[in-house]
C-alpha cells in the first residue's frame, strides 16, 4: 500500500466560456483565481486556476474553456460531483447568495451526517458545498466572502462507476480506507491528509458512460509532496500494471497520468513548485502566465483571448 498519496491535490474540469466561468469561480464562490495561463496543447485555450490564498494543493478547481464545445453528457466513468467544505452554519447563507445570483438546481439535504447544498455550475457541471467544523484551513476572504462562510477547500469528490470493485481496490493500494456507506453511495477517507481527504464511489450499473464537454470534469489529481515521492508512487503503480505516463513538467507541479478501472483518469501532482513560481503572492493570477514552449506566441494570445475581470 502506498503512503505517499496526501489528498487531493485539484480537480479539472472543461468549460465554454472563460469569462463566465472566471466570474462565477471567483464572484460568485469568492475563490481566488490564481493563475491564468494556458492549455498546453492547444495554446489558444485559456487553463485557469482557483483556489485559495496560495494556490494551496486541496483547493484548486481548474478549467479548461473551450469556446463552442458541447455540453458534456454526464454518465459512469467520470467525477460526478466535485465537494467544497464550509463552515458549520454556512450554507444558509450559501443558498440565498447562490439564489440571488440566478444558479441553477439549488439543493438542500444531508451526507454522511454532514448538511449539504447541491448546485450546477455554469455549464452544468456537478458542485456541492458541505458544512464541515472540523475543517480548520483558512480561507480565502478577499473575494468577497466572509470568513464565516468562505469555502476551505475541497471536502471530497463523488466518482460515479459502472463497476465499483476495481478502483475501490486502487484507491485502497493508494493509501484510503472504508469509511461508511450512506445510501448507497460509499466513502473512503485518507487518513492524515491535507484536508481533502474523502472519495465517494456512486455504483450505477445500467448507467450510459459518461460523454465528456463543457460541464464534466476532465481528471481528478492526487497530491504528493515532492518528486521523489512521485517517483515512488510511479513505479508502484507500473508494478501493479497500470499504464503510467512518464513525469510531465506542468510549471507548477510535476505529473503523472493513468486511467483506472472505471474510467476515470487520474494525476497524482507534486505539491512543489506552487503557483508562487512565477509571481509572487500578493499578485498571483493577475497577469497571463506563459508556458516556455508558448512564450512566442505571447503576443499572439493576448489579442485573441476572451478578456477576464480582475
């Protein structure tokens, strides 16, 4: 079993407008965007980062906007719902905020003992927030948000499968345990992670696979905490006999890549270097950052990407 594995590190989903997909992530859920570059094989497609204060592994959703893709079909092999903690008494306030700003299938109940807000975001895509007063990270709160109601981070990530076995199996090789089972849905737990440290599995045998497009989410990464232990990581799943990819330079964390049993790709990421790379705190994601490969094309890139608020 490996012990390397810290959490979650971010989760990447595809969208089809940049400039609505930055307002809502950083407006309308008060994340910071914490970088603003680009696709790495197709410069002319924004990557945006949101988080917290750092960029800190745990809390970073990314997007992938695409203009004019299709609406993706949700279905098996993919995350279905990705899982923000909040502090406890929160989602009061999350909901007539949520409301106010005109968000789409707004929905109060409870998981695993936990209250919880259900909602879609701009392209359809499958959020949650969960109040959560052991989480004791801390915040982001220049957006807009208080500290008594600004999101932590992620809580968890739901992975709807035909077939559960498999990458229950994989997820207990990578260091997470049983944790319950709540209507159906079980939860494995990571213990002494980073704060992000619950997998849902949803079982849907007669479900159709999933078609990805604006809405779904492209991969879910796995945090370790230096290259070394990706390294590790590496050669046990190659061991186990997944295909792996060879490490890839992604600017701000080192990658991996392979495709489990159900579907769902998976990236275990450096926690080294952080977004503070290339600019420093108090300024990140202000301005576009430019992959080496892509520097050329700068001038280029700045006339024909969509403009995005501060």
């Amino acid at each position: 079993m490996l012990n390397q594995i810290e959490g979650l590190h971010h989760v990447t989903a595809m969208a089809r407008d940049a400039a609505e997909n930055n307002a809502f992530f950083t407006r309308t859920l008060g994340l910071r965007r914490v970088k603003q570059t680009v696709n790495f094989d197709e410069p002319s497609v924004y990557h945006l980062y949101y988080g917290d204060e750092a960029g800190t592994p745990g809390s970073v959703m990314t997007y992938f906007p695409f203009p004019n893709i299709i609406r993706g079909r949700p279905g098996t092999g993919e995350v279905g719902t990705t899982v923000f903690s909040v502090p406890e008494g929160a989602l009061k306030f999350w909901q007539e905020r949520l409301v106010a700003e005109g968000v789409g299938d707004i929905a109060t109940g409870e998981s695993f003992g936990q209250k919880r807000l259900t909602f879609r975001g701009p392209d359809g895509d499958g959020l949650a927030l969960v109040e959560d007063a052991t989480d004791v990270r801390s915040p982001w709160t220049a957006g807009g948000v208080g500290d008594d109601e600004a999101i932590r981070g992620f809580h968890s990530a739901s992975l709807r499968l035909r077939d559960a076995g498999a990458t229950e199996e994989l997820l207990k090789f990578m260091g997470y345990e049983n944790a319950e089972t709540h209507k159906g849905v079980k939860r494995l737990i990571l213990p002494g992670g980073n704060g992000a440290d619950f997998i849902d599995i949803e079982t849907l045998p007669e479900a159709p696979r999933g078609d990805l497009g604006a809405g779904s989410v492209h991969h879910i990464a796995f945090a370790v905490e230096d290259r070394a232990s990706q390294l590790e990581v590496r050669k046990a799943l190659l061991d186990t006999g997944y295909q792996v990819t060879p490490v890839i330079d992604r600017d701000y964390f080192f990658s991996i890549y392979f495709r489990t049993p159900g579907g769902v790709l998976f990236e275990i990421a450096t926690n080294e270097p952080g977004f503070d790379k290339d600019e420093d705190t108090a300024h990140l994601g202000a301005a576009l950052r430019l992959p080496r490969q892509h520097a050329h094309l700068r001038a280029r890139l700045e006339a024909s990407l969509q403009p995005l608020e501060a």
